[in-house]
C-alpha cells in the first residue's frame, strides 16, 4: 500500500470518527428529532432530501468565495452535516424495512 493510500485510509477513518462524535453531540443536544419527524410527517423525508441539497448549495458557495462572513462556518462542517444525513436519512430507511 502506497504511503498516500494509507493516509487516506487514515483520514477516512478519523472523519468517519468525526461524523460519529458529532451525530451524538446534536442527539444529546436536540434528541433524535431527525427520525422522529420521519416517522410523524409523511412530508419529512422530501423536506429532508431539500436541506440536504441546502447544505451542497451552502458547500458550493463556501467554496465559490473562498471564505465565509460566519466565522464557524466551515466547508468540512457543512460536508459532515451532509454525510451525517444521509446517513440518518439511510438508517430510517433500513430500519423501517424490518
């Protein structure tokens, strides 16, 4: 395995790591309003496809001016907001199979 796999390797573990402690830090602070929606609202799932394309539209525009006005406003934030999602949105779906 050639040195920059390996640190890919790496790094892809350490963000999977970061999506993780950051899903529990939101479910501790706002609970697990993501499912609980889904399961109440039959409009949740569309609505929440829609904030997943505001977070890319928000990734376009971060990256398009380089930096942002808001300052904890980070590129890599936005990307694991996105991922963490998708995630979420794929678990529901998975768990409401069963």
């Amino acid at each position: 395995m050639e040195k920059t796999e390996k640190k890919n390797i790496t790094t892809f573990h350490d963000t999977i790591k970061s999506m993780e402690e950051l899903y529990e830090k939101k479910n501790a602070d706002y609970g697990d309003s993501i499912t609980k929606n889904l399961k109440e609202y039959k409009q949740a799932f569309p609505s929440y496809l829609f904030r997943l394309k505001e977070k890319v539209d928000r990734c376009l525009s971060i990256y398009d001016k380089g930096n942002v006005e808001v300052k904890d406003e980070k590129l890599e934030d936005t990307l694991l907001d996105i991922a963490n999602y998708a995630v979420i949105l794929t678990t529901y779906i998975k768990n409401k199979e069963k």
